[in-house]
C-alpha cells in the first residue's frame, strides 16, 4: 500500500529553505572562484583552522538532526519522549555553537578577521551566516520543545513540528558541504 | 534513523582520518560524501522520500549542483 | 466607497498626477538637454532640471501612497479614519512645501537657495535626491509623523489585517530611514555609505512592502479570491524582498570605500532580489486565474498586473544585468544605471500608484464599479502608451550604456575616449530616447484626458460572475 | 498531495527573516564603520579645506551633472578621479587646473553643454580642489577601470 506523497511540514518554509539554499550556494560558487585564483592564500588560511573542531562540530550536527528527525517521526504518532529528544538536540548541538565560539576566539586572538584575506572573508562569513541559522534553529527547537512538553493532545500540531524540523535539517545539511568545503579540501 | 545516523558519522569521520593519516588526493571522496551524505538528510531526515517528486528532486538537485558548481568553478 | 473619510485620499492622488505631468514635462528638457546641451541654458541648467525632475518624483509617489494609506486603512480596518481634518492640513502643508521647494529650485541659484534656507546650521543639500533644503526635510518628516500618527491610530482600533500591517510596517520604515537624510558628515564615504540607508533601503526594502500591500489589497477587491490566501502570499513576498534586499544593499557599496566582501555580499544577495518580484508576478497572475468575480473596472486590473510584470522587468531583471560585481565595475554610473532606474520606478511604484488610483477614484467620483467603457478604453490606451514608451526608453538607455561602456570604459587608459567623446557617439540612442519620451508625455495626456470623460460602468450581473469562478 | 501553507508560518518567516537580516546587516555595518573604513577613507587626511570642500561641492548642486565615484547624475564627467585625470595626480597642477576650468565657464559653444559659472571665490577653489584630491585617495576597490571615469 501506497501513501499518499506528503510534503512535511508548511509551504511557506519550504520557500524560506529553498532560497537560504540559494544563497548558500551562491557563496560556496564564490568561494571555489576565489579560491581557483589564489590558492595559495586558501591553503595558508585552511592550516590555521581547527579541523578536529570542525569535526566535533559535525558530529554535534548530525546527532542533533538525527534526534530531531526521530522526535519529530515520534511526535506524529504520539508517542511520549518528543519534548526529551529535542532537549537533547539543543544540548547536543551547544557543542556545536560552544566550539565556533571557541574557534572564533582563537582566530581572533591570532588577528585573523573578516578582512584579513579572502579566505578569512568567507571562512568568516559563511561560518557566521551559518551559525546564526543555527542559533535560530536553537531557538525553533526550544519552541517546540516546549511546546511538545505539553500532554497529548489530539490537536498536535504537526506542521510546527515538521516545519521546524525541516529548518533544523536544512541548517545540518548546508553545514555537511561547508564543512569538507572548508576544514577539509586541502 | 539509527543506520542513516551511523553512515552520517562514518562519511563525515572517514575524510578527515584520512586527510590525517597524510593521504593525498581525497578530493573526490570528500566530494562524494557531500553527495551521499546530503542524499541521506534529505531523504530520511527531511523525509522528502514520501514528499510530491517535484519537491524531493528540487532539494535532492542542491547538493549535486553545489559540488558540481564547486568543481566547475574552482577549476579543480 | 465604505468610510466616508476614505474621501481624504482624492486630493492627495489629484496633486500626485499633477506632479506627475510636471515629472514628466522635466523629463522631457533633459532629454533634449541631453543631445541639444545648451536648450534653456542658463535658465535652467540641467542640473536644475534633473532635481525638478527625480524630486517631483519621489515626491508625487509619496503624495500617492499617502491616497493610497488614506484610502484603503480604514476600509481594512473597518472604521473611519481618526482624523480626516489632520488629513487636510497635512496634505496642504506638503503640498505648498513641496510647491515652494520646487519653484525654489527654478527661482533662484542652488546656493542662494542654501544661503536662504540656512543650510549650514544643518547642512543636508547638495546630495543626490535628497536636494531639498533641509526645512523641507523636516517639513517632510513632520508630515509624515503627524500622517503615521493618524493612520496607525486608525489601524490599532480596528480590524488588523495583513495589508494593513505590511502597510504599516512599510511606512513606518520610511519615516525611520528618512531620518538617515539628516546625517551628513564631512566624510563622503560615510555620507554615502548612510546615503543608501535612505535611497536603497526605501526602494529595495520598505517600499516593496508599501507596494505589496497595495497590490495584495487591489487583488483581493478586483478577484475576489479569499483573503487568507492573498495575505499569505503577502507575507511570503515581502520576506522574500527583505532577506535578499536587507544585505543586498551590499551592491550600492561595491565602489565608494567600504571593504572588499560587500562585492561578494552585494553580488550574492542581490541576485536572489528579482526573486520576490518574480512571485508578484506569478501571484498576481495566479490571482486573477483565480478570480471568484468580474470587476467591471477591467483598468484597474490591467494596471495591477503590468505593475507585477514591469516591476519584475525593471528592478528584477534590469536590476540583476548589471548587479554582479565584475559586471558592474564596468557598468556603474553608466547609462545602464539610468535605464534601470527608469522602468524600475516606473514598474514598481508609478504603475501601483496608478493602479491604486485606477480603483479608488471612480469610486471616490461616485461610479463605484468603475468609469465608462469609453473612459476605461482610454485609460487603457494611456497605460500601453507609457509602458510601451518606458520600455522603450529603457532599451534605449541600455543602448547608450552597453556602447558607453565599450567605448570609454573596456579599452585601456590611452585607448578609452573621454566622457565627452563618448556622448557624442551614443547621440542617436539619446534622440531615440527623447522621441520615446515624447511618446510617454502622449501617453499620460491620453491617460489623464481619460478622467475627463463622463459616465459610469453598470453594476455587473451575478450569474456571470459565478459562472467564470 | 496537498501542501499545507498557513498564515501563521507565513507571518513567522517574515518577522524572524526581517529581524535575523536587519540584526546581520547591523552587524555588518559595525564592521565596516569600525573596523574597515578608517584604513581605507584617509579619514586622517580630511582637514579643514577638505570638509570646506565638501560644502562648496554640495551649495553647488555639482552632483546633478556629474558623478563621484559613479554616483550622481550622467551628464558631466566623473570627477572622484579628477584629481589624476586633469592634474596628472600633483596639487599645485590640479589646483591651476581647476581655478582656469571654473572661469572659463560656461563655453558658451552653441549646442554643447554648458556647465555654469559658480562665481567661486579662491578660498572655495582652494577647498574644492583640496575635496577632490581627497576623494581621489579612496580605496574604492580600484573604480573605475580606466582614467576616463
């Protein structure tokens, strides 16, 4: 038996990820043009970041977007453990936002800034976009936490859930090409 | 869930390892676990399996057309 | 007409479309000053002609959203509006302000203008578009506090509706950017970085939801289609507008002093900004396809849609040709820049004013489903003559420009000719041009002779209505 | 497959889109102001006959012909290069230059166009020149692409 196709979650978020994809896009084109002209101040400025960081950070991404995506599977069926797996997401992902911040510092107390280099301006753009996103989709999951807390009800409302969920996982999935895009690709 | 979980972590890990132990020329490894793993977000997490196909296939074009463009771009 | 006070909006679209003939009539002096360069030389300088001309502009399209304001918060809100004697003087004050600045203008030379108005307690003249002695700019931000005040009043005790909150939100980020007019330090660079904060942050930012409320409010009165539908559409375009066009300011920000990343920045978020425009126009067309009624103002909803297409054209498609950064080395401050300038005003905000205007006054005038047959016909010849005539000026500007560019900006320093040199060899393109605009200036005799004619479109039969849906 | 769009949604994306960019477009400008612009505008170069400069420029309406640094109107030439175009980038050349330019105004050639006489004082052609070799000493991402402007 077939369901039928659905779209989780609401329309107009699905507008909204569209077009940050977009936008992301557009920067990571950018970035592989600016980097074709000067590879070499690319390079210099890839050897001051902190891979294992990046790494961490990752793995803090995608367990968190795994607990939303169970939590979210759970929460259509009523099942209990929703509102505990999305406070588990925002925890799990503080690893994240804690070790941009950790990096942040450190490069800032070597000197390096938005206009340092080239590099440094997107490294520093596109990780900052980027982390602004996810402190939004902090702020989704508290919401839904919250909200999730409450007993259950017959009028859940799904298309919350699904759409913030969706959100969450866009931010996780511009974060698994920016990161090889950056830390890794040597 | 738990198994798109666990292909995430080894996609992500495995470049990395490998970039560390010296190895060179992982360009399109790391590429290609971009694509797989994006495919796995899309479709599992986002569940756009079960969306309308235009739906899916829009958001599945993304990571493709990054990687594409990333390569096209930069000339690599 | 439903609220009485909704009345208020006649003078206020009366003063705008005279304004607007005058716009135009200096449009047609510079264009001839352009190919003919001593045409009513020294009597009117070009550069006095170019300020009677750009602030005429800006300022009969905010007497045009005033009307618009005016008209239509009260009937969303379902009350009347709270003062329609603040209204009154409100609109006299601006009027005679704006009249005196501009024969201001004409009367006397700019810096005796500045010496008589006291422009070094508080120098803010002699910047692009924001010419106007610095009395009016405050006349213009008293003006406009008193006509938010009256407005927003009469929106908080009624019915909350989006187009009244979009609309709301949008003029009250106009009031608050205006204020940027009064800041302008002896830096030029900070000048004109602050500069934008009130050129483009009004038309690529608050403007646009100026404009999609009046198009989401027409929409709704024209097709019938449901409100919740129409609103969020809304609600989705204007964010479109503002989070590619907040950052996509980034683009005015290329070649003045501020740092190297507002290339990519301005690149980057500009080209997502015909993406808004883009919607408009598939809303618009989606709504009418829609449509649950015939309104037999068949003017109004031409109108309605040309300003979705023109708009697109002019500040999406015209907007992005030259908005990437290697682009626009080459193009900016050419004839490009001035030919998108032209079809995007004329598409975005001339069009919905005239749209806005197009539906309330036969309305206002006592024909409440529109004028006559003959009048509408008119009008319609009015609008494919000035749209037509507008792309035409646009292409020919773009002519100007793409030659402009090739000729004194692609070649090397000693093989580039100079400015002067190059307007010489792009003289045809501006005939054309000028010719195009006569056209134009034909357009809107043939428009506004169309309120001259009598008569009133019948109340339309149910049935067919129903039918269509 | 029925997609669900409500007005809720709508409203939350508008509101929190505006706010995140408005929030990063300040944030932004911070950076620019604080941090970028006073290594790239010669703010320390700007004395008093720069900023008297900068007056005469405005009283005078002169961005309604011309542009600086591609801003302004299109009928005169660019003259945030000026500087380098008419006095080869030395002062005392430039300041001739200009005094001579602005006396010989208008030209009077017929069917040209005219630029008009300001009646400009010493002291103003002084600052006004002063203004414009400022202005040329921009780091403006190397605009425009050749000397013609």
């Amino acid at each position: 038996m077939t369901r039928p196709r659905y779209l989780p979650g609401d329309l107009a978020v699905w507008l909204l990820i569209l077009a940050e994809l977009a936008v992301f896009a557009l920067l990571f084109v950018g970035f592989a043009v600016a980097r074709a002209f000067d590879p070499a101040t690319f390079a210099a400025g890839r050897a001051e970041l902190h891979p294992g960081v990046g790494l961490a950070s990752t793995l803090s991404l995608i367990v968190a977007s795994y607990l939303v995506a169970t939590a979210t599977v759970g929460y259509r069926r009523g099942r209990d453990g929703t509102a505990v797996r999305l406070w588990l997401a925002l925890l799990v992902s503080l690893a994240y936002t804690l070790g941009k911040l950790w990096e942040y510092g450190q490069l800032y107390g070597a000197g390096y800034h938005l206009g340092s280099d080239t590099f440094f301006m997107f490294y520093f753009f596109l990780t900052f976009f980027h982390f602004l996103h996810v402190v939004v989709g902090q702020g989704v999951l508290l919401a839904l936490a919250r909200k999730a807390r409450r007993p259950w009800q017959d009028d859940r409302d799904t298309n919350a859930m699904e759409s913030g969920a969706c959100y969450w996982h866009m931010v996780d999935l511009v974060w698994l090409a920016l990161f090889p895009l950056l830390y890794v690709v040597a | 869930m738990i198994l798109t979980l666990m292909i995430l972590i080894v996609c992500t890990a495995l470049p990395v390892l490998l970039a560390n132990a010296g190895l060179q020329g992982l360009l399109p490894l790391v590429l290609a676990m971009i694509l797989i793993k994006a495919w796995l977000v899309v479709d599992r997490f986002m569940e756009l399996r079960h969306a309308p196909r235009h739906w899916r296939w829009a958001v599945q074009a993304w990571a493709p057309m990054v990687v594409l463009a990333v390569i096209v771009a930069g000339g690599w | 007409m439903k609220y009485q006070s909704q009345a208020v909006a006649k003078p206020y679209f009366i003063f705008a479309l005279i304004l607007f003939a005058g716009q135009i009539l200096f449009g047609l002096i510079l264009g001839l000053q352009y190919v003919v360069g001593d045409f009513l030389f020294p009597e009117i300088p070009f550069n006095v002609a170019r300020m009677v001309h750009t602030n005429l502009l800006i300022v009969w399209l905010l007497f045009g959203f005033m009307g618009a304001t005016y008209w239509l918060v009260p009937e969303e809100a379902q009350t009347e509006l709270h003062s329609p004697l603040l209204a009154k003087v409100l609109f006299w004050v601006f009027a005679v302000a704006g009249t005196l600045t501009i024969l201001g203008y004409l009367s006397v030379d700019y810096a005796t203008l500045a010496d008589l108005t006291y422009n070094n307690l508080l120098p803010t003249m002699g910047r692009e578009f924001l010419e106007q002695p610095t009395i009016t700019k405050i006349g213009i931000a008293v003006v406009a506090v008193g006509f938010l005040y009256n407005v927003g009043v009469t929106a908080l005790k009624g019915r909350k509706t989006v187009v009244n909150i979009v609309l709301m939100t949008g003029l009250f980020g106009l009031v608050v950017l205006w204020l940027f007019a009064f800041y302008n330090p002896s830096n030029l660079t900070l000048d004109k970085y602050f500069w934008w904060f009130v050129v483009h942050l009004w038309v690529e930012g608050v403007w646009e939801l100026i404009m999609g409320a009046i198009l989401a409010y027409i929409l709704i009165k024209l097709t019938g289609v449901d409100r919740e539908v129409i609103e969020k559409w809304l609600y989705v375009i204007i964010a479109m507008a503002l989070i590619s066009g907040i950052i996509g300011t980034g683009h005015h920000f290329f070649w003045i002093g501020p740092p190297e990343y507002w290339l990519w920045l301005g690149s980057v978020f500009s080209a997502l900004e015909p993406l808004p425009f883009f919607m408009m126009v598939l809303f618009a067309f989606n709504m009418v396809k829609r449509r649950r009624r015939n309104h037999p103002n068949k003017a109004a909803l031409l109108w309605a849609l040309g300003t979705s297409v023109m708009a697109f054209l002019g500040a999406g498609v015209w907007g992005f040709l030259h908005t990437l950064a290697p682009v626009n080395y080459y193009t900016h401050g050419s004839q490009i820049t001035a030919a998108h300038g032209h079809m995007a005003f004329y598409g975005a905000y001339v069009m919905i004013v005239l749209t806005i205007i197009s539906y309330a006054m036969p309305i206002m005038r006592g024909r409440p489903y529109g004028n006559s047959a003959t009048a509408q016909a008119m009008e319609i010849w009015g609008f494919w003559l000035m749209t037509l005539s507008m792309v035409c000026i646009t292409l020919f500007l773009t002519g100007a420009g793409v030659l402009q560019v090739w000729l004194q900006r692609m070649p090397d320093a000693g093989e580039a000719l100079s400015f002067m040199a190059t307007q010489d060899r792009i003289a045809l393109f501006y005939w054309m041009r000028l010719v195009a605009g006569a056209f134009f200036m034909g357009g809107l005799v043939v428009y506004l002779g169309s309120f001259l004619i009598k008569g009133e479109a019948p109340e339309p039969a149910l049935e067919g209505a129903a039918a269509r849906a | 497959m029925a997609e669900r769009f409500t007005k809720s949604m709508a409203r939350n994306i508008y509101l929190g889109g505006s706010v995140f960019f408005v929030l990063l477009f300040l944030a932004l400008t911070l950076d620019t102001q604080v941090r970028a612009m006073p290594e790239r505008d010669n703010r320390e170069l700007i004395t008093e006959a720069v900023a008297k400069g900068k007056e005469v420029w405005e009283h005078n309406n002169c961005v309604g012909c011309h542009t600086i640094m591609g801003e302004g109107a299109y009928f005169a030439p660019e003259l945030a290069n000026v500087f380098d175009r008419r006095g080869g980038g030395d002062s005392a050349t430039f300041r001739a230059y200009l005094g001579a330019w602005m006396k010989a105004m208008p030209t009077k050639v017929p069917g040209r166009r005219q630029m008009p006489q300001f009646n400009l004082t010493e002291k103003e052609v002084d600052a006004l020149a002063a203004f414009l070799e400022w202005t040329s000493k921009i780091d403006d991402n190397n605009w425009p692409p050749n000397i013609e402007g």
